[in-house]
C-alpha cells in the first residue's frame, strides 16, 4: 500500500515476465476419471494426460502399466521377413556384416544395438559411421567400396539410408546386399534395397511414428533376438542405448518410446553398460540419479560432439566396449572432443556476436560466461545483418557442425530467432533456432525460391542457399518475421493445470510424479496455484528468491531460480498467482510439497486464472471435482 501513495516505482511493480497460456478447456471424460481412479491416479493427472493425447481408459492403462506392455510386436514392421530371412542366411553362411549408422548421438545408439545383436546371433558385424565432413548423411559410397573391399556381402544401415537411392544402386552393383532400417521420410522413389525397415513407409502398418533411428533398430534386435534366439529379453537390455537415441532426436517421450526410455533408464540406473558408466563418471553423474534431462544435456551432447569434430568411431567403439579400461581410454577421447568442440563453439559465438553488434558478456541465463572481451576479435569473411531487433542472421567461415549450436546459444540469450549459417565455397549451409513463436520452417517455405534445400520445425530448422542470395533471403526473412511479430513479447508459460492455492497438495505432487519420465511431448506439468499470500521474502545467494506463500490453514514454500528480482517486487501481504514446478523436499524425514515458481502474476490478473478463484468462491462450501481452468 505504501508504494501505491508514494507514486509509481517501476522496479518495485510485479509483472509476470511470462504469457501465461493456460490449457484448452476439457471435460474429462468420466469413464476416463474413473480408470484414472482404478489406477489410483487424481482427476488433475488425469486431465493433464487427456490433453497429451491419453484420452481413452485402454491408452491410460498402458500408460501406466508395465513398460514392456507398451512395446509393440516387431513383426509388424515393414519388411520384417525379408530383414529375418537375409539375417539368418547370413549368419548359416558365416557371412560378415557391415552396420552403417549415422555420426549422431541416434545413429550411433542404433548402429550400437544392431552390432551388438548381430554379435549375440554370432554374427562377424562390423560397425562403420561415415565421417561428417566428408561423406555427409546417407550411405556413403566410400562405405560401399570398404564394404567391397573387406569381402562384405551385406550392410544393413541405421537412422539413415531411406533417400541413398544412388548409393543403394552401387552397391547392389557391387554385388553387396543392403539392408535399410531407418526413421526419415522415404521419398516417392525409395532405394532399391533388399528390405527398407520403415515406419513411415506409406504401405507400413506400423502402430507408432515416433521411433527414432535407434527405436527402430531396437525393434529391429527384438525381432532378430526373439525369432532367431527366442531370446527377445536380450533385446530389451539395448533399451538404453535405445533411450540415449530417443532423447537425443527429441522423439516424443509417449506411445511406444515411453515404453523404451522406461526401460532404458532402469538399466542406465542400476547397470550401465562400460561406456556409459564412463561417460557419467567423467561429467560427474551418479547412475542412480540419470533421468532423461541428464540423457538429453550430458550423453547425448558427448556422443554427438565427436561426430562434430571427427570422433563418430570413437564414439561407437565407446557404446560397443566390453571392459572398464577400454571404456575409460575412449571416455577420455570423446571428453577431449567435446571440450575442443565447446572451444570452438564459443569462438564461433564470440565473433558472431561481434558482427552482430551484440555487447557484453557473451551467455545465456544461467549460463556460465562463455568468453571474455579480450578475447574477440574481428574474423575476416564474417557477414551480418544489421540489427534489426526482429532476428540475427550472421554467416562465417565456421565448421558446419559447429553453427546450430552458435545459433542455439544466440536464441537463448537474445530471446530472438538466430540464423547462423557457415560458408562453403559458394554456398552458405545455415541452421536456424528460435524459441517457435516465430515458426521458422514455415518462414523458410516462404522464401523457397532462394533456397537450394530446407527443412525443419518450429524451433529448429536448417537451409543451404547461394551466397549470392544472403542479401534478398535477409531482407524476405525479416519482413516476414516483422509481419508475424507478436503483439505481446513475452515469451510464452505452457501451463498444465490451474488450481486454487487449496487444493495443491502432496497427494498431487505423488500423482504427477506417475507420469515421469518426463521430455519431449510430456513434459513436467507446471501448475498455476492461485491466490497465494506473500509472507516473507528474502533474497537467496545465487541470485535466486525464497519465500513463504501463505494459504488456510497453512503455508507453502517457495523457491525462485534466477529471480532475484522477487525479493523487491514481491511484498508481504501481496495476493499472487504462481506458477511452478511441484517438488518434495525432505527435511527432518518429513517430506514436503515446495513450489518451484516459475513465474509470478498479481492474483487474478490473468482472466483464466479469475474465473477459478470466482467459481470457487461461488461454490465455497463443498470441493467441486472440475473447476480446473
Ligand atoms: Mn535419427
């Protein structure tokens, strides 16, 4: 009240730094709430899950059933005979066999499991990733004279292939069978190959989409371990390495590849394989504690490091090592990767930025700073665009598999789409990133006629185009930026459920925690827990905010990351609406529900958010079941 009649001070007034987007309205079904109480699952989980596409009792039992309920059966995939057939002639004759995967983190996960399954069927397989700077994506034609060259009758490739129609020809001309399992969209003319594993094949029939490269050579193992062997539990022991793949092509964490990440993170946890337990102890993870965040930030980026700087082999060898000594040895060669790897990057970053105008200290929130000033300075060949306050497009003389990066950081930390694109002769191959309010894949279909290929999603997404084409693709790529600007900035706060301070309580906090793992497509809900009173606040070291949140009959703790600014434009006696991430917090052998806040709106502000605390209030005496907004 006293700043009120002290006058406006700008700094002290509390503005949600976020759009908070509620969810769509939704009945539940109560056939729905109903199975979700068989299982022993809340009416707010349940909701959460409808609106995630679980909206019959069937898919919420599987949801929450055992993970190996959720695999389905691998003789549904396209060509599944053909691939068993040539497998096991292969493996009477003696033949050696030549798996080809792709340098990322879901090529080399899925060239991993098939080696390795190929192994446990007695199999001589030998593993090949194509080196990224000189033989690109698809199968390689120096594979195919290797393959010829080493006597190898049979290549069966991972997470690539489906498009390698010329490769595939030679080859075949070579007298060497192949074998494509792979997850990228198959163009009208596919490769003439023995068999082409697909799930999006147009004639598949394949229940689930979201396999990725390493899904499907999972799959692949289950199906050659379980006909041949009768031994398809051997299979789901690969599930980890079938885990890293997911993550890493950000396939969503639902259907099918819930089933696999489940399984891959129990044997991560409790037996990871020598490789990975070498990876973890160099990054300092505990097995016990990996979840998908820590497959996404730290095994994925070590294993796709080395196929950036030239290491993909290495990387492989380090998945497929059988001891402690020789896991360690390759740890260190992939850790030495992906620290010359960060090196580059942040040099890269350094002297976009410099072209770019940016000053200061070059990181994003939260992030350690990347570089100090003393060390930019001006690259010859660094082209700009001139700020415009809509986007950064920069392109440079840098490593290709070093600009998505650059741009990543450079969208975190502007908050802008950034396209970064690396020169190649005459050709500029640039990857785009941005926070998806500006869809930036739709942007690029729009300038198609300057572009050589392109491709992507909302948030991501890649071209080539002429040099000589940067200037006009700038000035369309801006103006369509410019006319799909959103009025209102900020950027946007997903929120899953929406409910009076009340009734958020551990039982609630017990009933999200069942939908783990969470990632891509299933994220960790975040909860607005509305009409909350400040009690105290204090600043915490590390920039961070705590406070006390009051409620009848009692209070909730609060813990703002990075929100330091809490602690001046939080009051005590303030009525707020949060959002946050539920966590427990176990003090004295008590567990407790604490809020990891988000962000924070003076309560009622946001018109979803009134129209809870009014339906509430107006059914004060009883606990209505569905006022969820
Ligand atoms: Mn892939």
């Amino acid at each position: 009240m006293l700043e009120a009649m002290t006058g406006p001070r700008p700094e002290s007034v509390l503005v949600p730094r976020h759009r908070w987007r509620f969810p769509e309205r939704l009945k539940l079904a109560p056939e729905l709430r109903e199975a979700g109480r068989r299982q022993g699952l809340g009416v707010f989980a349940s909701a959460v899950l409808a609106r995630r596409g679980v909206t019959t009792p069937e898919q919420l039992a599987a949801f929450l059933a055992p993970p190996v309920a959720g695999l389905n059966d691998p003789r549904r995939l396209p060509d599944a005979d053909l691939v068993l057939a040539r497998i096991d002639r292969a493996r009477t004759a003696g033949e050696r066999v030549m798996v080809f995967g792709d340098f990322d983190a879901d090529g080399l996960t899925g060239l991993s499991i098939l080696v390795l399954a190929l192994r446990r069927l007695g199999i001589d397989a030998r593993p090949y990733v194509p080196s990224r700077l000189e033989e690109g994506h698809g199968l390689s034609v120096a594979a195919v004279e290797t393959a010829a060259s080493e006597g190898i009758p049979l290549i069966v490739t991972v997470d690539t292939g489906s498009s390698s129609v010329a490769e595939v020809a030679a080859a075949t001309g070579r007298g060497i069978e192949v074998l494509i399992t792979d997850h990228h969209h198959v163009p009208d003319v596919a490769p003439a190959a023995a068999a082409l594993v697909n799930p999006h094949r147009v004639d598949a029939r394949y229940p689930d989409l979201g396999l990725s490269g390493a899904g499907v050579a999972f799959t692949v193992a289950r199906l050659l371990l379980g006909e041949l062997l009768a031994a398809e539990s051997e299979a789901l022991e690969l599930a980890d390495l079938a885990t890293i793949g997911t993550v890493s092509d950000v396939a969503p964490v639902l259907g099918e590849n819930r089933s696999i990440v489940r399984l891959g993170l129990e044997r991560l946890r409790a037996a990871p394989r020598p490789g990975i337990a070498a990876l973890l102890a160099r990054a300092g993870v505990t097995p016990d504690r990996v979840d998908l965040e820590t497959v996404g930030f730290v095994l994925a980026p070590r294993l796709n490091a080395a196929g950036r700087m030239g290491e993909a082999m290495d990387a492989a060898r380090l998945l497929l090592a059988t001891t402690e000594t020789e896991a360690v040895e390759l740890a260190a060669i992939l850790e030495a990767a992906n620290t010359s790897r960060r090196d580059l990057m942040r040099r890269t970053l350094a002297d976009a930025r410099l072209a770019l105008g940016l000053t200061g200290p070059g990181h994003a929130p939260g992030q350690e700073e990347l570089f100090s000033q003393d060390e930019v300075a001006a690259t010859p060949g660094v082209v700009a665009a001139p700020a415009s306050g809509l986007a950064h497009l920069v392109h440079g003389p840098w490593p290709v598999g070093i600009v998505g990066l650059v741009a990543g950081r450079l969208a975190d930390e502007t908050g802008l789409p950034a396209i970064v694109g690396a020169d190649l002769g005459d050709t500029v191959r640039a990857s785009c990133r941005g926070d998806g309010r500006l869809h930036l894949a739709e942007t690029l279909d729009r300038c198609e006629d300057l572009l050589d290929r392109h491709g992507g999603h909302a948030a991501a997404a890649g071209f080539e185009l002429p040099k000589a084409r940067w200037d006009a693709f700038v000035e369309r790529f801006l103006v369509l930026a410019e006319t799909s600007r959103q009025a209102d900035p900020r950027p946007p706060l997903p929120v899953d459920l929406a409910l009076p301070a009340a009734w958020v309580d551990y039982q609630l906090y017990r009933d999200i925690a069942r939908l783990a793992p969470f990632g891509a497509g299933n994220p960790e809900p975040l909860v607005a827990v509305l009409g909350l009173t400040v009690g105290r606040v204090r600043e915490a070291t590390g920039g961070h905010a705590q406070v006390v949140l009051r409620r009848d009959p009692d209070v909730l703790d609060g813990i703002a990351f990075g929100r330091a600014d809490l602690a001046t434009t939080l009051h005590e006696g303030d009525r707020v609406d949060i959002v946050a991430r539920l966590v427990s917090r176990v003090f004295g052998g008590l567990e407790t529900l604490q809020l990891e806040v988000r962000d924070v709106a003076p309560s009622g502000s946001h018109p979803r958010a009134a129209e809870v605390l009014a339906a509430l209030a107006e059914r004060a005496s009883q606990r209505p079941v569905a006022v969820t907004a």
